[in-house]
C-alpha cells in the first residue's frame, strides 16, 4: 500500500508541475519584463509533514506547494532553485528568520511572523484545520469557547492565525508536541482530550500511522487560515522577485488552478 501511495504521489506531482508550467508560461515574460529578475539562486522550504502541501522526501521539500514556487521561480529566470528540508517546521522557520532560506510557503500570517518575513499578497489557499478526538469520546464543538477546560495539543511551530492564537494562549490549555506524530501519541495516550490540525495532512498522517479508527475528525473546522508564500527579510532576492511572484500567485488563484490541484489530490489520498 505504502508504494502505491509512493507512485500516486510521484504521478501526481509531475501532473501538477506540468499544469502549473502551463498556466505560468503564457504570462512568464511580461512578468519577466516588469521586474527585470537579478535573483541567481533560490533556497525554499516548508512544512515537512503537510501534503499535499508540502511534505519532506529525500532532503528536500516537495509537493504541490513546492511545484508552485519553483515554476513561478523558473519563470522569473532564477537559475538555481534548491528545495531544502531543515527537519521540522520550527526549524523551517528559524531558517527563513535567519537568512539560512530565501522563501518558505505554505505559512500562515501572525504577528511574530511578520517581524522576520516578507509575506507575498495574495494567499493563495486556504487551509482547513480540524478539531481530533479519540474514537468513540465525546465532544460537542461548534465554537472555540467549547474547547475551555480540556487539556489540548498540537504540533510545535504551528500558528492558526493571529486571532486564533491569541485565543489559544488566553483561554485554552494547548501543549506542543515535537512532530505530528507525537500529537497523536499524546491524544490517544489520554494526555491530550484534542488535537488541532490540518484536516488533511492529519488525515494522512493518521493513515500512515495506521490509528484513523482511533480517531475521529469532528465536521466542523476550528478555523480556516489563509496560507502565503512568504520571503525571508534577510533575503537579497526579495526586492527584484517580489512583484513577479505576486502576480504568478494571483493568476494561479484568479484561474481556479490552485483548487483543482488541491481537490484533485484531497480526493486520491484523503478518502
């Protein structure tokens, strides 16, 4: 099963780069023109474990975030383009607030954040995260204020939004597990009464840990958060590319592109 899952993803991103490579062409040199790209290299990174977002493999960064940034990066004439996985989504970060990363995508916008990266308008997904209990407990949510007084935990590095993260830190009792393996352990340990994740990385993750029917995914989502493509501020090729990722970013979402290569992967691997 474990390879059938590896060829789908292998199919599935050569389909998505190949799409995306399309899309971007036809508008690639007028782009090219406005900013006039002196960028000779590129590193990008992000989440480790988020497909179809983004997920580690072989030391680097892939999935259809990663095919998104380095096409809009090729066609912006960058010649060098290295995806690198620091280990964990912290160190991610901590890359992009060192200068160790140029671009890192697939991040949501909070206030710390904002100190240390350049973030491109418009986002360009939104990204479903999910409330998970263990199977067969009970728990009634339909707000956040249902989730005062249980114990919570979630993966370390993760934001959910300023205004989520505000309300974590103010009202809830929210651990941080190293790995999003680790989140699972500690709710079905019993340490934990939830989990708070993206539904469909989580759903993944729980497939690949052979616990989905230990768990359960409640219907409602906790929240929805806008992911962006965000540049490191100690990144030199900031100002020369900024514009011409803004606009390869808006012509994939004004299309429809960025959904139909999501829904399309959603419906392989998440059912």
């Amino acid at each position: 099963m474990a390879m059938n899952v590896l060829l789908n993803l292998k199919v599935m991103m050569k389909t998505i780069r190949f799409l995306i490579l399309a899309l971007l062409g036809f508008f690639a040199s007028a782009v090219f023109a406005q900013t006039g790209s002196v960028c000779e290299a590129l590193v990008i990174t992000g989440h480790p474990a988020y497909p179809p977002v983004a997920w580690a493999a072989d030391g680097k960064i892939v999935g259809s975030s990663a095919v998104l940034v380095t096409a809009i990066a090729q066609q912006l004439q960058v010649k060098k383009i290295s995806s690198v996985d620091f280990g964990s989504w912290q160190k991610a970060q901590d890359a992009i607030k060192e200068g160790k990363a140029d671009i890192i995508f697939g991040v949501y916008k909070d206030t710390a954040r904002v100190a240390y990266m350049n973030y491109i308008d418009p986002p360009y997904m939104q990204d479903p995260v999910a409330i998970v209990i263990r199977n067969g407990d009970s728990l009634r949510y339909s707000e956040w204020s249902d989730l005062k007084g249980k114990k919570g935990v979630t993966n370390l590095g993760e934001s959910y939004g300023t205004e989520l993260d505000a309300y974590i830190v103010q009202n809830l009792t929210v651990a941080r597990a190293n790995g999003v393996d680790k989140a699972f352990d500690a709710l079905l340990s019993k340490q934990a009464d939830y989990l708070i994740i993206g539904r469909y990385p989580g759903k993944l993750e729980a497939k690949k840990l052979n616990i989905l029917a230990k768990v359960h995914f409640l219907p409602k989502n906790v929240v929805y958060g806008d992911m962006y493509v965000a540049f490191s501020k100690k990144s030199k090729c900031y100002a020369s590319l900024q514009a011409g990722f803004s606009d390869g970013l808006k012509k994939a979402v004004s299309s429809g592109t960025i959904d139909g290569l999501l829904d399309q992967a959603n419906k392989q691997f998440y059912k």
